[in-house]
C-alpha cells in the first residue's frame, strides 16, 4: 500500500482511465473471451460447468471469464496487458477461496511447461487441467482443502509473527493506535512534546511543513493521521527527503520535506488532522 505519491498517483489516474481503455479495447476484450471460452469448452461438456454471468465493476479486470458447476469454478483472466493468462480456481462454494493453478502446478508438474503469447497459455492451461487434474474437474477437494490447510498455516505464522513484533514494540515503549479504517500505527516512545506555539515562539524562523491537498491524491471518508516519521526530533533533514507517511481510507503518501533544517517539532502518529495543517517545523541551518 505504502509504495509512495509517485506510485499512488499513477494508480489513481490508471483507475480513472479504466473504463476508457476498456472502451479502446473492445475489439480486443471480445476476442480474450471468446478464445477462452474455445479454450475451456471441452472442459465445460466434459464436466458440465456453464459460464457464469458475473457483473462486475469499473476497477476489476473486465478481461476475465468464469466457469463452473455444483462442485467447482474456475476463473480465466487476462493480465499483463495481454500478454499472460491467469487461473484461479476452488470450490464453488460462497465466500471459498480460488488457488492459482500455479500451486498446482508446483505440486503436478506439467509434462510441457504452459508457456507462449497469452492464446497460448488459455489453451495450454486448459489442457494441463484435462490432463493433469481430472480427480478436481470431477469435484474432488484434496487438493483444496490441503491448500486450505497451508494458508491457516500461514496465517497462523503471520499472526504469531505479528504478535512477536507487538511485544517487542510495547516492550521498547511504544504504543499501539488502531485507526478509524482498520489499520493500527505504532507512534514511537517519545518525551511529552512542547505545543506547536511554544516550539514557534523558540524558533520564529522555523520553516512549516504543511499538508495540503494536493498531496493527499484522493480523498477519503477519514481524515488523515500520520503513520510513520521517518526521522526523529533533533534530526537534520535535507530538502526533498521523505519524512513521512501519511494515510486515510483511501490512499498512503510520502511527505518529502519543503526545507533543509532540524525538526524541533511535529505531529505525532495516529493524530487526525484537517488539511493545510502543519505537521513538522524545521529550523534553518546557520549560514
């Protein structure tokens, strides 16, 4: 989430032309989906799977077709911008996860590597599945609920891992904020901070470090809160470094700093804030 202005920029403004490209590319849609339903049509007679009707939104991947019947679904997607395919399939059961065909693959290795343009791979996965996974088109679950079983596993270490790290937090003074969109901080042990007046009254020339809107890229139904300094009090800072993150609901951004200076003041973590508020202050350098 956390990838920078930069990245979440580019992401919001690819959200925004979605639809349009979609438009440009219809011709091309149409054809991703008709070869995959060529692709996957003897697997539907042979184990009587239908495509579903799936309605979808502006942000999903319109390239996609998905099969199933009682027992299982499988969903064909085209990625990369047309150059690979991607399956997932499960059991058709509501709220079952999908598992990439390429955990299969790693368990039964095709004979011939599915590889080539994107047409290639459809048909090259579909044959692998007719070949090599007979027992699962017939609705046999091993190998799902084994792939279950490995991802509790995992989200079981995840967990733990987590917990190792809260401890060690806590036992280093930090302290734990759970923000208004699920997601918790840590804002690091600090000594009690002087206000922001009394710290501007000490340095009069100290330069501002505000947060505007331009910098939030899309807004949010919270306000924002700071999740991490990336420097501390006393530090020099150097202008355009990152300083912090910033996020809502919605988005996360990098602050890069306006000025050269010492921070003698900021904003602590998991504070919300209004827009245009100054979040640090940077005390000049001597000349």
């Amino acid at each position: 989430m956390k990838q920078g202005a930069l990245a979440n920029n580019l992401y919001l403004r690819l959200s925004i032309d979605m639809q349009d490209y979609y438009e440009l590319y219809a011709d091309e849609l149409r054809y991703f989906k008709d070869e995959a339903r060529k692709a996957f049509a003897t697997i539907c007679s042979s184990f009587g799977l239908q495509e579903e009707h799936v309605i979808l939104t502006d942000t999903d991947n319109l390239f996609q077709v998905t099969f199933s019947n009682r027992k299982i679904r499988i969903l064909v997607e085209g990625i990369n911008w047309g150059m690979n395919t991607n399956i997932h399939f499960g059991i058709n059961k509501r709220d079952a996860n999908l598992y990439s065909i390429l955990q299969l693959t790693r368990e039964r290795k095709p004979e011939i590597p599915v590889s080539g343009n994107q047409i290639d791979q459809l048909f090259g996965y579909s044959h692998y599945l007719m070949t090599q996974a007979t027992d699962i088109l017939q609705g046999d679950t091993t190998f799902f609920n084994r792939q279950e079983a490995l991802l509790k596993q995992e989200k079981e270490r995840a967990r733990k891992a987590i917990q190792a790290e809260s401890d060690i937090k806590l036992s280093k003074g930090y302290l734990r904020i759970d923000t208004p969109f699920g997601e918790s901080i840590w804002r690091k042990p600090r000594p009690l901070l002087a206000t922001y007046y009394s710290i501007k009254d000490k340095f009069p020339h100290s330069y501002e470090v505000v947060f505007n809107e331009k910098d939030l890229l899309s807004g949010g139904t919270y306000e924002p809160i700071i999740t991490n300094w990336k420097i501390e009090l006393g530090e020099m800072v150097i202008k355009d470094q990152v300083i912090c993150e910033i996020s809502t609901d919605k988005v996360s951004v990098e602050i890069v700093s306006p000025h050269t200076g010492r921070l003698v003041w900021l904003l602590e973590e998991g504070i919300a804030f209004k827009l245009s508020t100054c979040i640090a202050l940077l005390d000049p350098p001597l000349i």
